[in-house]
C-alpha cells in the first residue's frame, strides 16, 4: 500500500502484502505464538549440486543510473530440483563511500529490502537508501539490493492487462448480495487464472524460504561471510526466515515493522485490520480538532461513522475524478476510495493531504485526489499502466501459507469478528481476504516460529500504533529469535528507523557500524 517522496513509497508498500492476501483473527495475548512448530535450520554445508550457484561471480556493469552498478545472478528455480532450471535475479550497488577495509574504512555489503512482498528492492535502494541511509552508514557498506524472484527486475509475476487491473481495483469489496457476492468471487478467480497462465512455473517457486535462500547466494557472491541486513515490514518476515535457515550466517540484522511468523493468514489479517482501525483513531483523533475537517469536529467515533457512511454512499453512487488520466470511465467507487484512506494511514505526514482529498470528495463531489492516493498505492502510472508490485504481492502470500478462507460463506461467519476490529475496515478487508481461496498454486508454507538459535544479536523494531505490523508481532517476533533485542518505537506511522526519532537511528546506527546491540529491550520516541 505510494506519496511523494522515496520514504513514503516504501512504508505503502510494506503493507500491501497483508491487504491482498488477507491474512487472519486472535484474541492471544501480545507474546503468545499460534503454533510449536519451529523452523528448521539448513544444512551448514553447501550442497554440492548447489555448488555452481555459491561460487558464481557477479558481473557488474553500469545501469544507467549514476552512481550505482548492476549485475545478473542466477538461482535454481526448484531448490529441491537444482537442474529443473534457473531463476535470473536482477543485483544492484552503490559502493562505500569510505574507501578500503580497515578501521573507518568498507565493513561489508549492507543488503536492504522495502517489504511488500513485490516492493522492488532496486528501486527503492537506487531512489531511497543508498541516498538517504546515513552519511556514515554509507561510507563503511557497500549498499545493495536484490529484487526477489517473481518481483521487478527479476522475472516479474504477471496476471493481467492494465485494462483488467483497473477493472479489478475497482471490484466491490463490500458485497450486499449473493451476486455481489459472485462477481466478487469471480474477479478473485480471474486474477488467479491469469497469473497461472502468463506466470507459468514461476507461480509455484516465489515463496518467502526460496527467496531468503538467494539472499544466501547472494552473500556468497558479495564475498560475505555474514548477512548485514534491514528488512522492513514483509522484509522482516525474509530477514527473519533467513536467520531461520541460516543461523550461523546472520550478520547484523535489523527487522523493522516486524511480522509474527507464527500466525496463520486468518489471524493475521484480523490483526492487521486491528492496525488499520488504530492508526484511522489517530488520524481522525489529530483530524477532528482542525476546523476544516469533513469528518466533523466532535471526535474520532463520530469521524469513524462519517467514513463508513461516505463509503457506503459511493458503493451506490461513485463520484467522478476528471481528468486524471488515460479515458478509462473510471469514477471513484467504495473500492478504490477506501484503498486511498488505507494509503494514507502508513504516515502521519499523509494525514493533511487525506483531509484535503477526504474534504474534496465529501463537500465537493471531486473523487480525484482520493483516487490519486488509490493510483500511487497500486502502482498505477499516468498512463495507465501497472507495476507487478500487487501480483507478486498475491503470488508470494498465497504460497507463504494457506488460504483464510474456504469460500464465501467462511467470509460471512467472520465479519463480526473483523468488524469489531475495525468498524470502518473490517467488512472490505475480510472480503478481501477470499482471494487466496482461488489460488492455482497449492501453498508450500505454514506458520513457524523462527528461533534462529546460535545467531548473532538481531534487532526487532516495533512502532507503537503501526497500521500495517502491529506492534504485538514485534513483541511476538522478538520473543521468538533468541538473540533478539527488542527496540520500541512510541509513534505513528508504519516502521521507525528513519522516521525523525533520534533516539531509533542512533541505536541501530550504532549497531550497524560496531555490532553493538542493546544489552537489553529498549523504549524511543
């Protein structure tokens, strides 16, 4: 779920991937874990029909943008099946700045990812972190990123033309009927049979474990002994199956947005949903003491009924948006409005321009900027065209575990659930969780906890009223890795590091460049 600058691009991103996908429900306290099942390390010796992969050199060449470099690294398709063919895998850098090894001098390669799944992690170091990281961080790394298989650069999932997509963005997700209820089902099924025919055996070997094993190649590639590592929101879930798998090879982690591995889809969607109804609290707590805001100016419960019942007027009469772009018909429905109020959640410094857009469609029957704020959260370009960013978003959370639900009717018994959890959200985005339901690919995941027993110190970031990873999967996930240290942002916003708290970027600055972890659980704000 994209604003202007760099920063904001990435923390939309990393919520998508929960959005799609619906994962699910929970009544457990903060800590707890849904499952015994502990993920299990891989063999600490390369196998050796993997060995061509491990000892293979990058071939860095100039990308055309200045200052960074690009290469092609292959991986097998089928881990389990190395000769089946390859995967090639698009590899960006941005040298250290530092100069040699040595003291002050290049520790290393510092491998990042944007969440998602199906952000580009080229993209987003070639336009946000080998720029904005700090000075000091990119003096002593080589800053370099990896777009996952299926994702971008590197073999992208496709499902459907830009024509489609529009059509299925705006697919109500709210139906009032069983033949709403239909055409909602069989937009589902129509992404998935448009994934599997363009998408082909990629669809099957685009999980979360296969990409963090290329992860693995790449760090032999780069020459490194360990990971360093800052995954945010889904990168989380990657950078954490990675120590999973790879213990002994963890460098210096930072898991920032943290997702709780434990969970099955259903319950995580419910959490997420909780998220979601926590940071519109905020908005509409900050919203309702400006004069000028549309959802009055009594307090948030009020804002909250407004919302809903706005909504509700558009799933039976959209609103026009004028000219935004290619003559597509489109007008602003229930669907793409309530995914521009969800955009707007991932930062607080979002919440003037929602009230502008919110205030323009309410007072002034003017859908544009709400649909503007929809477009940058798909991906959606001038002209109409589409990232992958929401198929491969699909493709990975429907591999990575099993569907919330089994058919429309499991959707039905659910809503009070999700309603209660956020009776703005709740209905949309349970619905929205049916799309796994009609996936092609059977899933190869299944909830784990992931204890990374042996590995070096990992630091877990947790914001306080996250919308996308709510603060409890912190907790849960630091609860979880052995050697982790929990860091506790109280704020707004989807993930902390680099979102104005001294207090967060000293200490995973410091942790980057010397190692040194908390020695216990620390409180930023």
């Amino acid at each position: 779920m994209e604003t202007s600058p760099p920063r904001a691009r990435r923390l939309r991103r990393g919520c998508l991937a929960f959005l799609a996908v619906g994962l699910l429900i929970s009544g457990c306290s903060s800590t707890s874990s849904s499952t015994d099942v502990v993920m299990d390390e891989l063999p600490r010796a390369t196998p050796k029909e993997l060995a061509s992969y491990y000892a293979q050199k990058l071939r860095w060449r100039d990308c055309g943008v200045p200052g960074f470099q690009c290469a092609t690294m292959k991986a097998p398709l089928d881990y389990d099946k190395p000769d089946a063919g390859d995967v090639k895998l698009a590899v960006s850098r941005k040298r250290a700045t530092g100069g040699a090894a040595g003291k002050g001098g290049r520790l290393g390669s510092l491998l990042v990812n944007p969440g998602g799944p199906g952000g580009s992690a080229v993209g987003y170091l070639q336009s946000y972190a080998a720029l904005g990281y700090p000075e000091k961080v990119r003096a002593r790394y080589d800053m370099v990123a990896v777009d996952p298989r299926g994702v971008a650069r590197s073999e992208p999932v496709t499902c459907l033309d830009d024509r489609e997509m529009s059509a299925y963005t705006q697919t109500d997700t709210t139906p009032d009927d069983r033949r709403e209820t239909g055409r909602l089902a069989a937009s589902y099924k129509k992404f998935a049979a448009g994934c599997k025919k363009r998408s082909g055996k990629l669809l099957g070997h685009v999980s979360t474990v296969e990409t963090a094993r290329d992860m693995d190649i790449l760090r032999a590639a780069l020459g490194d002994k360990k990971l360093t590592y800052v995954g945010a929101s889904y990168g989380t879930f990657l950078g954490a199956t990675y120590a999973g798998l790879f213990p002994d090879r963890v460098g210096r982690l930072v898991l920032d947005g943290a997702m709780d591995p434990s969970l099955p889809a259903r319950r995580m969607n419910r959490d997420q949903t909780a998220g979601f109804e926590t940071a519109f609290q905020s908005f509409a707590k900050d919203c309702v003491r400006q004069p000028d805001c549309p959802l009055g100016t009594k307090n948030a419960a009020d804002a909250g009924k407004r919302l809903k019942g706005f909504f509700t007027d558009l799933d039976r009469a959209p609103l026009p948006v004028g000219d935004t772009g290619p003559a597509d018909g489109r007008k602003l429905g229930e669907a793409l409005a309530t995914t521009g109020v969800i955009a707007a959640m991932y930062d607080e410094t979002s919440w003037p321009q929602l009230r502008d857009a919110l205030a323009a469609a309410m007072k002034d029957k003017d859908g544009s900027m709400l649909l503007a704020l929809s477009d940058s959260y798909y991906e959606r370009d001038g002209d109409g065209s589409y990232s992958n960013l929401m198929y491969a978003n699909t493709a990975v959370n429907c591999l990575d575990l099993p569907p919330s639900f089994t058919s429309p009717d499991d959707v039905r018994k659910a809503l009070p659930d999700f309603e209660k959890a956020s009776p703005v959200f709740g209905e949309g985005l349970a619905w929205s969780a049916l799309n796994c339901t009609y996936w092609p690919t059977k899933a190869t995941g299944k909830p784990q906890r992931i204890e990374a027993e042996g590995a070096d110190p990992i630091i877990v970031v947790g914001t306080t009223r996250d919308p996308a990873t709510p603060y409890r999967w912190a907790k849960a996930l630091a609860s979880q890795l052995t050697s982790a240290r929990l860091l506790t942002y109280e704020g707004d916003g989807h993930t902390a590091y680099g979102r104005g708290s001294r207090c967060v970027d000293e200490t995973i600055n410091a942790y980057l460049l010397t190692g040194r972890a908390p020695q216990k659980d620390k409180r930023c704000t």
